[in-house]
C-alpha cells in the first residue's frame, strides 16, 4: 500500500504509519496463471485483445457468483486438469500401444483450459466473453464437458497401464 503523503500528517504520525505498513505485502498487480490463460486464448499477437476478453470474462463471473473469480478459475481448472495424457508407442514392429505419461503442471492447466475454450466456442452467443465466463461458471459447478474428457482420458490410462514399462 502507498503510503499516504497527506499535509495534514505530521513527520512523527508518517513515519508511525510507514512502520505499521513495513510489514505489509505489497499485493501482486497480476497473476501468473491469468497471464498464462490469456496467452492461451490470444491470436496473432493481439494481447491486449486477449486480455479484455480475459477481464470481461472474470467480471461476469464475479458478478454471477460474488466470488473471487480467479481463485474460482484456479479451483475449477486443479479440479478438471487431468495426471496424465496417452501417448503412442511404437516397438518397430506394426502394433501401437497407448502409454499413460504424466502431465506437468503447466501441461495440465493448459488441457483443462483448452477443454473450456473449446466448450464455450459450442455456446450460444455473440461475445466470446460471455461465452468464456458462462462455461467457467459451468465447470466451477462441476457440469462442464471438460469433466467427462478427464473421466474418459483417466479411465483409458488406467486400461493402458500395462504398457507402461515400455518407454
């Protein structure tokens, strides 16, 4: 927080007040996984295009559920961000298994916000950020179809995890 430089402070009462506010965090002005989500949803390199999309979008959320709107994105994307992914492994001969791997971090969040660009692009609207901010409220309950992806991508690893000793 800045401290205040009002004239109606004397020098004693300011530096009173600079070392009550010593110890505060100075709080962060934006989130790394909202810049990484907007990243995401930017087109030939029109950030700030992005970036509008991504702020209208979390206001309308915050406006329907009166919830912090980026921690409810960060909830809703660590609850439907699958472990793993499948991917293809040949021994040279003609058959292909499907091997289970682990997704780091970023991989998951990136499956799972792809999973709600995809779905909000299926509503019906005109603008993508009311589109994008009606699927986060859909998935924040637990009805997006990006849950259904990650049930079926899980299963299917676990089919598959006899083929893991091959990579």
């Amino acid at each position: 927080m800045p401290v205040c430089t009002t004239p109606s402070l004397s020098p004693p009462e300011q530096q009173a007040q600079l070392d009550r506010l010593r110890d505060v965090a100075i709080p962060v002005k934006t989130d790394p996984t909202i810049q990484y989500l907007t990243n995401v949803i930017m087109r030939h390199g029109r950030k700030a295009r992005a970036q509008r999309i991504m702020s209208e979008a979390l206001y309308l959320v915050h406006l329907s559920t009166r919830r912090d709107p980026v921690e409810l994105l960060k909830s809703t994307l660590e609850r439907m961000s699958p472990l793993l992914k499948l991917r293809r492994y040949t021994d040279g001969g003609a058959r292909a298994e499907m091997v289970p791997v682990a997704l780091s971090e970023r991989q998951r969040i990136r499956h799972a916000w792809n999973w709600i660009v995809e779905a909000s692009d299926k509503r019906n609207s005109k603008s993508f950020s009311v589109r994008l901010a009606n699927e986060i409220i859909a998935a924040s309950n637990g009805s997006g179809s990006g849950f259904s992806k990650r049930e079926q991508l899980h299963k299917s690893g676990i089919a598959a995890r006899s083929f893991i000793k091959k990579l």
